[in-house]
C-alpha cells in the first residue's frame, strides 16, 4: 500500500474537528486512506453498496441516529445524512465523530449548501503523486517558499519521464502490464464516471455529449476555456458548455485555473484556463503513446504541462499553509503557467518546457511576474527535460521536472 502525504492531515484533523472529508476523483485511492482510520469505534459504511445506500436514503435520520461514529464511503450518493450528521455531531461535539469520502464538490450536491460550516475539514486527495509512487518524500514546496532552489532526488529525463506522464497516478491503472491496458482502464474510468456519478450532481438533458466534451476538454488542455467552441463542436450553447464543464470540475476530472492578478476585481472579471488532473488521463483521451511523442513531440508540452499541475496540486493538498494556483498573462501576451499564491499574498511562478534545453527567452513570463507582483515575488522556476539546475538572475533558475518527483 502507499504512504499518502496527506495521511497525517487527516490524522490531525480527526483529533480536533467533528467531521473530516477526504475528496478527490473516484480510484484515486479515498477508500484505502479512509479505512485505515476505520475499527470499532470508527466502523466503514459504503454508500457504494446498495443495501447500505438504499437504508441511508429511505431513512437518513434513522441511518445516523444508530451511529457514534462512522467512516462514510461515497457520501455524494446520499446527500441526505448531511443534515442528521450536522444534528449528531451538534449534540455530541467530539472531535472525529465522522470521516467521509466523496468524489464530487459537497457544495455543488442540491439541497447541501454549507449544512456542515464550521463542522467540516476537507482535505483534497488526487491520484497518487510521482514521491509517493517512489516512496519518498518531496521537499520542493518548502525550499521554494522559502527563496531556496529546490534540489532533484533522482533525474528523470527523456523517455522516463515520458512514461511518467502517460502513466498519471490512478493506483489501479497503474497495477496493469502495458501502455494499451492502462489506458483503456482509464478510458472506462472516465465512460463510467461521467455517465455514472453526474446523475449526483445535477439533471443532464444531454449526458451521452458528456464523453465527447471530456475528449474536447482534453485537446483543450492547458488553455483558456471557450465555452463558445466547445458549446458548438457539440450543438449545444455556449451556457450548456459551461454547466456540464463545472459538472466535471465538481467529480475531479478537470481544474479550472484562475488569472493571477494583484487587483481582485480583474482575477474576477479575467478567463480560466482549462487543465486535467491527472496527465494519465488526458493522455488517453487524446490517444498520446510513447511511440506517437517519440514521432512526434509536440503534443507532449500540453501533456507535461497537465503532468506538473497536478503534482503540484498534490504537494499543495500536504502543505500545512494554504495555496492558490493561478496562471498569469499580462496585456501584451507575456505568460507563466502557474502561479503559487500563499495567504499572504507571496507568489511562486513555474513555467514548464518540455525541451532540454532553456533560454533567456523562456524567462520572460517570468520577469514579468515578477515586476507585477514585486516584493511579493519570491522565486521564479522553469521546469525542463533536463537533469541540470541553472540560475538565470535574481530568483530566477531552470530546473529539472524531477525536482517535482
């Protein structure tokens, strides 16, 4: 089994809040996680099997009156025992009375809301994490918040690194033999999920267009979102593109990135760009293999791009103080594919090339971000195919991809 990095967070949150929710896509290993902490006085309850399900709906009251304390699995498929579950740990207000797991947004379930304010922890868990797939520990978020250049533990470069990204991070898929059978797991994964666990989420006049979207979503990857054209490429309106791509984003298949700007209001006013979460995926939606980036390697910057989002997603969901990702464009095209913001405002700017080699040039993002953001500005990276670290000027500095790993 895999060591999670965010076991202890979860750990600590059951000693001090009522109700702890662990989260992420389905597969990415929530149950696993969930069960350790399951035993006598925690006993495990899935949502997934039917006579379970079927007693949580038809009596939700009476479902958790029976209960001191429960390990809840799949909690999206019963929306209904929020409200008894706010009314027990209201009455008894011991800490880790509940630990759920859910593969969609809770706050996107109709009739949810924020029932558990003020009761509930979320903790984000996404397929695996390349340090947790090599058993080891990552250090890149705490030296880099710190001004510090981030050191690599082992290089992967080349082909190595290209099979990591075509891999993703799913357990099961990775437990299969080949390339082909990987992907054709995650391709069912998908079929299954946004056919399946959207009907949780919201009435769908049109699901069967959901897969096509989730391939477009895929080609789309890295950029910013046109619900116009995905809207058309279906026959659907651009409204229409737009729900059923916030359907996606609520099961964890799909992120939307935020601009990083330093005035609210124009974060607000300004587009997302669309990214998946997890590279594995995107890479069977677009039928990408090794032997076709071998060819021809110029889809594999989208595909590295994807693959570094959501290593750095992982390492944000284990880090103690909160982060935003964002990516940033300036009005005269200059652009850095993600930005770390911390509470305070401090900004970390990664940009991803999936070449060797890195120029001056591919600072340029870089150092306007770094002129946007001034003393809030604490380090700028370019991650490459590469196993060399090399500065370039103040707070600046190419490193290896493997720094993530």
């Amino acid at each position: 089994m895999y060591y999670r990095l965010v076991a202890d967070k979860v750990r600590t949150a059951l000693t001090d809040t009522r109700v702890v929710l662990i989260a992420g896509p389905r597969q990415s290993g929530k149950t696993t996680l969930a069960q350790t902490f399951a035993g006598s006085q925690r006993p495990y309850l899935s949502l997934d099997d039917s006579t379970t399900l079927d007693a949580a709906r038809g009596d939700p009251a009476g479902f958790v009156r029976g209960l001191d304390g429960a390990v809840i699995d799949e909690i999206q498929r019963a929306p209904q025992l929020l409200l008894p579950i706010k009314r027990s740990v209201d009455a008894d207000r011991r800490p880790g009375r509940f630990l759920l797991t859910g593969s969609a947004n809770l706050h996107a379930l109709p009739g949810v809301g924020d029932s558990l304010a003020g009761r509930l922890e979320t903790i984000d868990l996404l397929p695996l994490a390349q340090c947790e797939i090599r058993d080891h520990r990552n250090t890149f978020l705490a030296r880099a918040l710190q001004g510090k250049v981030p050191t690599v533990r082992t290089a992967v470069i080349g082909a190595e690194l290209v099979d990591a990204v075509l891999n993703g991070g799913y357990p099961e898929a990775l437990t299969r033999p080949s390339a082909a059978r990987r992907q054709k797991w995650l391709l069912d994964l998908a079929r299954a999920i946004v056919l399946r666990d959207v009907r949780d989420l919201a009435p769908v006049d049109h699901a069967r267009q959901l897969p096509k979207l989730l391939r477009l979503l895929a080609a789309h990857s890295g950029q910013i979102t046109n619900y116009s054209a995905l809207g058309a490429a279906m026959g659907l309106s651009h409204l229409t593109a737009r729900k059923y791509t916030d359907l996606l984003t609520q099961l964890f298949l799909v992120r939307l990135v935020p601009p990083w700007h330093s005035n609210e209001i124009s974060r607000i006013t300004k587009s997302p760009k669309v990214h998946f979460l997890d590279s594995g995926l995107m890479a069977a939606l677009r039928h990408l293999s090794a032997a076709r980036i071998k060819s021809d390697r110029s889809p594999f910057g989208a595909a590295l791009e994807t693959f570094v989002l959501s290593e750095l997603l992982k390492l944000v969901a284990a880090h103690d103080e909160p982060l935003e990702a964002f990516h940033f464009r300036d009005r005269y095209g200059a652009e850095v594919d993600f930005v770390l913001e911390d509470a305070r405002a401090n900004a970390i700017g990664i940009e991803v090339k999936a070449a060797a080699t890195v120029t001056g040039k591919d600072f340029n993002g870089l150092r306007k971000l770094q002129q946007a953001a001034g003393k809030r500005f604490i380090a700028g990276f370019v991650l490459h195919d590469s196993d060399l670290t090399v500065p370039f000027g103040d707070s600046l500095t190419a490193l290896p991809v493997s720094t993530l790993l």
